[in-house]
C-alpha cells in the first residue's frame, strides 16, 4: 500500500469530521429519492438510525419529505444555518457546495 488511503482506520482511528447526520443529509442532497438501506450501506451505519436521523433532520426543518407512490423524495432546506455555536454562521449550503467541489476533484 502507498499510505495514500482515505480510510481513516487507516490513519489512527475511526473518527471522521462530519456527523453521520451531515453524511446522511448529504447522500439526500447528491439523491432526493435515495432509499434509507442505500444511505445506510454508504454512511456505514443502521436502516433504523437512518430512520431517527432523517426524523430529527426534518423535525428541526433541515428536510421535507413527499411521498412520491412508494418511495419518499426529500428536499434539503439548505438556507438553514448548521447547528453547534461554532458553525452557525454558515448554511447547509455551504456545507454542501463543500462536499461538492471535493467530489468533483
């Protein structure tokens, strides 16, 4: 190996910067109509709290949800500020167009 991995077990534990509610909102954003066992399988965490995240995100008003036949399409609400003191003056859009623009390169 190169040691050029993006695993961060590889580099000295299984921390990440974002929250899974973050990784969550943003598989919602790259696909509204995403199933919760797909998001689940990419964040690396349960259907169930798939389900609680995406509860509590629209709970708060960070996302709406339309049902659409059998499958839900959701709507990210990203003029809303991030949440924590520390981050409050930026908006989930910019949290997005971040995440974006590192996709992209």
């Amino acid at each position: 190996m190169d040691g050029n991995t993006n695993d961060p077990k590889e580099k000295g534990g299984s921390w990440t910067f974002l929250t899974n509610h973050s990784h969550v909102l943003i598989c919602i954003h790259e696909d509204s109509s995403i199933r919760t066992r797909d998001i689940a399988a990419r964040v690396g965490i349960t259907e169930r709290a798939v389900h609680r995240i995406i509860s509590e995100l629209s709970t708060a008003g960070y996302l709406s949800r339309t049902r659409e036949g059998r499958r839900n399409r959701y709507t990210v609400c990203a003029e809303k500020p991030l949440r924590h003191p520390v981050e409050a003056h930026c908006l989930i859009s910019s949290l997005l167009k971040t995440v974006e623009q590192s996709n992209a390169a």
